[in-house]
C-alpha cells in the first residue's frame, strides 16, 4: 500500500498480480506521491540499466533545441542506428514521471537497443516538469521539439512521413496531448501515436465510483492527485481544464494518427485509457489496444515476467509495424501511403 496497511482492497488486488510480477512489488515499494518525497523520486536511478553492447550499436547525441516564444531552450537526446543509413524514421519519445520528475537519460538502456533493432531514430525530450512549469509548458516544450525534428529531418538523415510520438503514463499523457496540438496547429503530420499506460484524465482523481481493483501498485490515486494538481496549478477534475492538459478532455478526436494504446489491468489508468481508445474508434482513427491481465503500472519494466515480455515485444512489433506502413518519400521507393 501507498501510507498504510494491507485492508480487504489490497488483499484482492494482490491475489490478482501475476506471480512473476510479484518480486518487482517487494523491490520498488509503493508509495503516496508528495512534494516532501519529491526530491528524492527525481533522484532516484534508472529502472534500465544499460548494456556495453548497445553503446557499441546505437550512438547518443545530446541536442539543444529552441524552445517555445519567450521560454528556455529544450535539452533531447538523440539516439540513432551507427550501422544505419539514413532518411529513417524516428520516434520522439516523451518521458514519464507523473508530469513532477523524469529525466530523458532514464530511458537510455531501452533506447538504445531500440534504435538499433528498429534501425531508427528515437528524440528523446526533457520537457520542463511541475510544478516548477505549469501547464503548457511541458506540451509546448514537446511541440517545440516536433517543430524542430520536423526542420531538421533533412540535415539529420530523417524521414519526415515516419515521425511518430511516444510515451508511457505522463509521458504517454503529453503524446496524446502533442497528437492533438499537431493537428490542431496543422504545421506537423504524426505517423502514429504510441501509447503505453497513458495519463490522460484528471476527472479519474474525482470519480465517485473508483475501479475496485486498480491504482493500489506503483502509481496510486493519491500520487495522481498530486501529479494532477502540481501539472493544472490546482484541483484536478474542476471545469475548464484543457484537452492539450488532459487529452481525454477532447470533444473531437477525428483526424488523429493512428493510435496504439497499451495498459495493465490492475493500472489506474485502466478505464480512462480503454475509453479513450474507445472514443477514437468511434472518431474513425486507427486503434490497436492492449490490456494485459495481472500488469500493474509500469509492469512492463520488469524483465523475468512473461506478461511484461509480452507486452515489451507487442509494442516493438506495433513500431515496426507503424514504421512500415509509411513508404519512404523519395521517387524512388514508390508509392507514398502517407
């Protein structure tokens, strides 16, 4: 539990983890998210380690990019196949961490070997976090970094047609949020969006009618409070509150990329994301989702669990699959599906 004991609640959820998950619960205690414990979350290390051998395959670049009108330039770390030539497609990934912590290098030892799997390019951003930048600052920072990707395609060897976001929970959250500014804004195309256990609904903070099962592991109601309010400046779930903040607050879905949405059955985010899924579906875009029994936030770090191979497989397949089905734009290669 997050501050207190085992009740009858936890007792159920616990019953429904799958067995192999279960060591991952005992090393990465859940706790209740507050500004006291801040720090040290954003201090903690990477869940990732990284291996020599992707270092010997992927190169690493650090990159300066101009941020929003009146607002600090953005750091990103561009990650890109050293074996690989170019134009390729590119993933720009948005970090998690409850929109309060996270860092782009956190990620480092999954990027690396995913680059050089999917011998493409991954931007990794490290958009301004709350509650030090309120909402919009981390959507804009990241939209500044699609700006950039987009101006740079060329001198940096990358298909502009094969661009699409990813994220997974608040980084998730601020894909789905970039998707709709991009099309909103209608200066950048997205290929796809990918989405893995997205934040996506401040209104989960004041349901009255809570799934019984969820949100006890990992990432907890209470820390979802806590993100919301640090991101919003206030009380989540009040009227006003902006779909570029919380995606599932959009009335229009239509004309979005084509969307693959990946959650964990006893997630906190379970319901918000089956709906959003649901919604575009109905919106007419492209939807694969995956809801895997007995996962948890962030189960798919955990490496000795066959439902989090699973799933770490199904959204490497699904990236592939999305880079594939965009040809390449040069005379060349024929026909463009983009």
């Amino acid at each position: 539990m997050g501050t207190g004991g085992e009740d009858v609640a936890s007792n159920r959820s616990r019953s429904l983890v799958e067995p192999a998950l279960a060591p991952m619960l005992d090393l990465f205690p859940t706790i209740d998210l507050t500004e006291a414990l801040l720090p040290a979350i954003r201090n903690r290390p990477p869940w990732v380690p990284v291996e020599p051998a992707d270092r010997a395959r992927t190169g690493v670049a650090e990159r300066t990019l101009p941020g929003p009108a009146g607002a600090p330039d953005v750091s990103a770390r561009l990650y890109r196949p050293l074996d690989a030539a170019g134009p390729l497609p590119c993933i720009l990934h948005i970090h998690g961490g409850g929109f309060v912590a996270g860092r782009s290098a956190d990620l480092e030892g999954a990027h690396l070997p995913l680059a050089a799997d999917l011998r493409c390019c991954i931007l990794s951003v490290d958009y301004r976090v709350a509650p030090e930048t309120r909402f919009p600052g981390a959507v804009e920072d990241c939209y500044a970094a699609l700006a950039w990707l987009m101006r740079q395609a060329g001198p940096e060897g990358i298909d502009p047609a094969r661009v699409g976001v990813m994220g997974e929970s608040a980084g998730g959250g601020l894909a789905a949020a970039l998707a709709l500014l991009a099309r909103d804004r209608g200066e950048h195309r997205l290929a796809f969006q990918h989405l893995i256990y997205p934040m996506l609904d401040d209104r989960t903070c004041v349901t009255p009618d809570p799934h019984p099962f969820t949100g006890e592991f990992v990432w907890t109601a209470q820390s979802n409070r806590f993100g919301w309010s640090a991101l919003l400046g206030g009380e989540p779930g009040g009227a006003g509150v902006s779909p570029y903040a919380a995606p599932a607050r959009a009335g229009d879905l239509a004309g979005l990329p084509p969307a693959y949405i990946a959650t964990g059955w006893l997630d906190l985010f379970l319901e918000e994301d089956i709906d959003y899924a649901r919604r575009l579906m109905r919106a007419g875009v492209p939807v694969e989702l995956h809801v895997y029994p007995g996962g948890f936030h962030a189960f798919n770090a955990w490496p000795a669990s066959p439902i989090a191979a699973n799933a770490r497989r199904d959204s490497k397949d699904a990236l592939a699959r999305a880079f594939g089905s965009y040809a390449d734009p040069r005379p060349s290669a024929g026909t463009n599906m983009a």
